[in-house]
C-alpha cells in the first residue's frame, strides 16, 4: 500500500491555504487530513486577528453546522435501540407538532393553509423533509419568513436565546412551509431532533452526547460550552460587515457566548470542537460505526445516513446547496457524481457556517477537516473551502 500523501505536495497545501491568511481572508486556521493511516495537521496564523496566540493543534472552534452529523448519529443510537423509530410520528414525544396547517404557498399568509397530509416523522427531520425551515430568500420577504424572525426561530447565523420547550411551543405556533416529506428544507430539522434526542433518553441532550459519543470517543474538547479553563484555546469569530465592507468580531473569546451554558443547546449549530476530537468522529463514521474495539452505530445505520435520501422532487430549489453533484443522507450531504478534485461519489459531510467543513471519502479512506472563525457569507463555499479541498485532494499520492 503506497503513503497516503505527496510530501511535495503537502507543502503546496500549506503554501496556498497561508496565503489566506496573509491576505486577511482569515485571522488564522487549522487543517487535518488523514488517508491509509496517516495524518497531516496544519496550523497558521492566529487564533484572534491582531492577537499573540498562535493557532495550535487543539484550539477550539465554534463547528456551528457540523453539529448536524453528530446530531444525526445520535438519533440514530436511539434508533436502533428502538427508543425512536424511523417513520413513527414525532407527537408522542413533540405534542407541539401534533395536527399541523401547511401554507397553500410559501407566500400565503399565514391563515391560508391546508391540513397536513400526515404527521411529521423522525425520518423527515433528518432528511429534513418536516416542513420547516428556512426559505432562501434575503431580506424576509414572505409572511412566514417574517413570522419565525418575529417568534425567535427563523434560522440564522445567532444561537437561540429561548429554552428548548419554549422554541418547540414557538415553532409549534407557525404552519409548515411545505408538506411533510415533500421538500428539503435547511436546518431547522436538526434542532428539532436535539429536542427529540433529550426527551426520548430522559437526558439533557448534552449529557447524551456526551455519554454515547463524546466520550466513548475522546472528544474531549467537544461540547456545547468552553470551560473557563481551556477559554485560552478558544478561537474568537469573525463575519463581513456589509455597510463598512470590513470583516468585524462576531464571537470574541474573551468574552464569547460558549464560555456559558447555553439557553438552547442547538443540534443544528451549537458544539465547539477541535480537529483531532471531529477527525475521530469521522473515522468512526469511515469505519461503518466502529471507533477501536467498540462499536456506536451499526454498518447499517451508517449506510442509511450516508446515503441519498432525497428524490428529485424533495430536491427542488436545493441547487444553492448541492448544486448538481450532491444531496443529502441524513445529517450529512453525500456527494453524488464527480464535479470537481474532491467530489468522489460517495463522499459525505457538511460545513460549518462560523468557518469550517468536514467530509470523509470512503473511496480514498480519507477524512479532511478545515477550522477557521469566519463566518461564511453564502451557502456557497468561500475560497478559503475550495482551495483546502482541492489542496487536500490535489496530495494524494497514487
């Protein structure tokens, strides 16, 4: 078997992506990319722009949407522990979502709706198909976009200030954009299953991620909160200001909103993490649920979740995210044709809105992760991502 990766052409890797950082783009990154056993790990710049800490191997990243897998994985533990069950209703455990109205069309008014063909299921919020979500028009344009700004959960780059049984009486408050199973919707399915995830295990959610994933696997560093003490790791965030045209703080780390308990722990954003803690949770997935000698998932429940589960009307309006090479598992988007250096069909993952992606390559054996702290400005990947992944790919060395 021949070395995962070039040497030369690793150092093209790390020559392109610190340009990134001399420009400005970003203040300071972390990259990891691992194949056939071996690991490559990157670290350039700072952890604060005009800081004196260096990005280290273990600083802490806020991973905002890569919490969606590990949100997936977990409810699929209680899944094949039949505590959840794929196409069972979700009112037994999420009464709010009992007996929905759906809008005749995404620009009626709010009291011009049809009944719900069906009950939303534990499979339609993680191939979000439950109906909500967000509707990718900017600024709020329609009546329901307005609606969930107005009641606190439209989907956005801010964390939810509300308890979870308050965001499920809020959402439970509005109609459902589309049938359920009938559209994708992005991301308000993943919240709604952390939600789930608490109320099915009798646990805070974090308590059982903690216990079924975390620590099995060593994620030590991974959670919904920063201890006081590992606050000098924390990487501060950054996004454009679009009136100065200037990148501005988001999230300082001296004073950042996760070195708190957070009101909601959000399991479609909230977990903070570093490349080594999210790499062994990509291998265990490589490694269909196995992680060493134990196994978390079955080869089964990772196959469901990392394949397509979307049909070509489910995918209607999801160009912006998948374009035409891509759609979605369960929690994970799956590449589904080659358009590009990284896109093996087959390849799963997801990015991060505060800076960072993550995807596995079961074809190559290969996992790369990028972390940086500022804030994508689209769906589409700013060049920072396409420059990592075509580094990475552009390395392999058979």
């Amino acid at each position: 078997m021949s070395p995962g990766f070039s040497t030369t052409r690793l150092a093209r890797l790390r020559e392109t992506l610190s340009r990134h950082v001399a420009d400005g783009d970003v203040p300071g990154l972390v990259t990891l990319i691992s194949r056939r056993g071996e690991t490559q790990v990157e670290t350039i710049g700072m952890q604060a722009a005009g800081g004196s800490a260096p990005m280290k191997r273990d600083t802490i990243f806020r991973i905002s949407s890569m919490t969606k897998p590990i949100t997936a994985a977990a409810a699929m533990i209680l899944i094949e522990e039949c505590r959840l069950r794929l196409d069972e209703p979700v009112d037994r455990l999420l009464p709010e979502l009992a007996d929905r109205r759906v809008l005749k069309s995404v620009e009626a008014p709010l009291d011009d709706t049809v009944p719900a063909h069906r009950p939303i299921s534990v499979r339609d919020l993680l191939t979000f198909r439950s109906g909500h979500g967000a509707v990718m028009v900017w600024p709020a344009k329609y009546p329901i976009q307005k609606a969930a700004e107005a009641a606190g959960v439209a989907p956005g780059p801010d964390q939810l200030d509300i308890s979870p049984d308050e965001f499920m009486k809020r959402l439970g408050s509005l109609p459902l954009i589309h049938q359920p199973g009938e559209r994708w919707l992005y991301h308000t399915g993943s919240d709604v299953l952390g939600v789930l995830i608490a109320r099915a295990s009798g646990q805070a959610f974090g308590t059982f991620l903690e216990e079924r994933l975390f620590g099995p696997l060593g994620m030590k560093d991974t959670g919904f909160q920063v201890p006081a003490g590992k606050l000098d790791r924390l990487a501060s965030a950054y996004r454009m200001d679009y009136e100065t045209n200037a990148v501005v703080a988001f999230d300082d780390a001296g004073n950042s909103r996760w070195s708190r308990p957070p009101p909601f722990p959000a399991g479609g954003s909230g977990l903070v993490s570093t490349v080594d803690d999210y790499h062994a949770f990509c291998r265990m997935m490589l490694n269909k649920g196995r992680h060493r000698s134990q196994r978390l998932l079955s080869r089964p429940a990772v196959e469901l979740m990392t394949t397509d589960q979307l049909t070509p009307e489910n995918r209607i309006g999801t160009e912006l995210f998948f374009g035409d090479g891509a759609s979605w598992g369960m929690g994970n988007a799956v590449v589904t044709r080659r358009t590009s250096l990284s896109t093996t069909p087959g390849r799963f993952g997801w990015d991060g809105g505060y800076g960072t992606s993550a995807h596995s390559d079961p074809a190559e054996d290969m996992v790369g992760i990028l972390m940086t702290q500022r804030m994508m400005d689209s769906p589409q990947p700013p060049r920072v991502f396409t420059d990592f992944w075509t580094s990475a790919y552009q390395a392999i060395d058979d």
